[in-house]
C-alpha cells in the first residue's frame, strides 16, 4: 500500500504551540523530512519522538523530493516539517508536495502555526481580504518594482523581512506606497515578542529609537485606500448645481463633471436627473 504524505505545522516559537493531531502523526510516520535536523529534535526530544529524520532544504528539495516519492510508493508513510510554522508557506516543500501528488500519492495537511496568520490576527488592521506577499526582493531597484506592482491593492500585505533589511524596506514602503497603517511582529510567540503598530514613519521612528530590531520579522501593512481617487457625492452635487445655474443642459453639465471628476456617467446622470427635476 502507497504511503501518505504529511504536511505538519510545527511551532513557530513556543513549543507548546502544536497541536494533538501534529503529535500523533509525528509519533506514527516512519520517516520525518526536516528543514533542519537539529532544530527538528529539539521540538521531537520535547515530547520524546524518536523516528529517522531526511534532511530537507532548499539546496536539496529537488533531489530529496524525488526520495520522498520512492518511500512513499514503499509504503513509508512521511511527515513533512520546517524549522518553524507552516512547511510550503515561505519555506521548502511544495516540490515534494507536487512530486507526491502528481504520482497520485496522498498528501494530507496537519494545519498548524504560521507567522503570517499569527501577525495580521492581532495588527488591527482589516482581515477580511489579505494577500501573502512572502519575502520581499533586497536590491533597491526590485524592491521598488515590486511594492509599485502591488501598491493599488485593496488587501492587507503581509511581508517576511529579515531583521537586518526591515528599515529599509520600511523606507522603501513610505516612499511608494505612503504613510499607511502597518504592524511589525517580531519574535512572535517567543520570549521576547513584541508588536509595533502605528503609520510607517512611526514605526521607523520607534525603531530608530531601539537601534535597529533582532528577531524574526513579520510586516502587516494597510491595503491601498478602495476609495481613493474617486469623487465624494458632495462635489459631484455642487459642480452639477453650479452648471445648472449657469444655465448648461443636462446633458451638457453630467459631461463636464464626469470629466472634471472622473465619476460615473451613470451616477452622475442620475443625481442630475434629480436636480434638474426640482421645482
């Protein structure tokens, strides 16, 4: 019988974050694929798991995807860990995942902790639409780019960033994408977690006062404004009463405010409709 595939969310930094579920699958695979063996016994020792561990990383995801395959047509069952949260999710694993289930093998998730879920949950800002933006680029130049490309998105970002980078992305964001709303985890659910929330140039002036930030830095930032650009009904109202006074047709007048405004020519006939009828 073909072995299954786990995809097990691990703790993120408290080891107490996993859950039942996680452990049994641990306890009851044959073999355990880890980002890192020494990280990966750590969590196991704490809870005294003992199983074989495959090293897995991304300078070897695309040979050990392939001897993950051979175990599991073996009938090895596989439990797929990273160093800390959610295995695919920034981290390697999706090559295995593909392989696996591509050969009609059975892949099962064991959600678990995720950074990025963790942060936008307490940031404060809207969580009904988000988008996973992973790490950003580094060079200046695509790092530009690339907030540019998704500056005009409605959905909250969410960013990894090292710790060492995390102002000048900062920066960078200010400069592109202007002063919004951001929350920046670090070390979350460690010894030391700390959340900052504030507009961007707050929260670079909270960092500059710290000198810098270490840990693990996960960035939540306010989509772009869905309302921005467009005409509030007030000017629309006033330029279409001053037009009508002025003596412009109806027609005339919804022309030149859509084109003055930018307004919909439906709306904006409507509400002309309505001036145009008063007595």
């Amino acid at each position: 019988m073909a072995g299954k595939l786990y995809i097990v969310g691990t703790p993120i930094g408290n080891l107490e974050d996993i859950t039942l579920r996680a452990l049994r699958i641990l306890k009851e695979v044959d073999v355990i694929a880890c980002e890192d063996t020494r990280t990966a016994r750590k969590l196991l020792s704490r809870y005294g798991i003992e199983k074989p561990l495959l090293s897995y990383h991304e300078h070897n995801e695309t040979a050990r995807a392939e001897e993950i395959a051979a175990l599991l047509s073996e009938g090895k069952s596989i439990a797929l860990v990273t160093d800390a949260g959610t295995p695919c999710i920034s981290d390697p694993g999706y090559r295995a995942v593909k392989l696996a289930s591509g050969r009609g093998f059975e892949v099962l998730p064991v959600p678990g902790p995720s950074a990025a879920i963790a942060a936008l949950s307490v940031s404060g800002l809207p969580t009904s639409g988000f988008v996973f933006l992973g790490f950003p680029p580094r060079t200046q130049k695509a790092l530009g780019e690339f907030l540019a490309r998704v500056k005009d998105y409605p959905e909250t970002l969410i960013f990894y960033e090292s710790p060492n980078r995390v102002e000048k992305t900062l920066k960078a964001m200010l400069d592109t994408l202007g002063d919004r709303n951001v929350s920046l985890g670090r070390e979350i659910t460690k010894l030391y977690e700390e959340t900052l929330r504030g507009s961007i140039s707050d929260v670079l002036k909270l960092l500059e006062g710290k000198g810098g930030v270490r840990g693990e830095v996960t960035l939540v930032v306010e989509g772009a404004d869905r309302n921005a650009g467009k005409p509030d009904a007030e000017t629309v109202e006033s330029l279409l009463e001053g037009y009508r006074t002025e003596g412009l047709s109806l027609k005339d007048a919804v022309r030149k405010t859509t084109e003055e405004t930018g307004a919909s020519k439906s709306s904006t006939y409507k509400r002309a409709l309505e001036i145009w009828g008063r007595e």
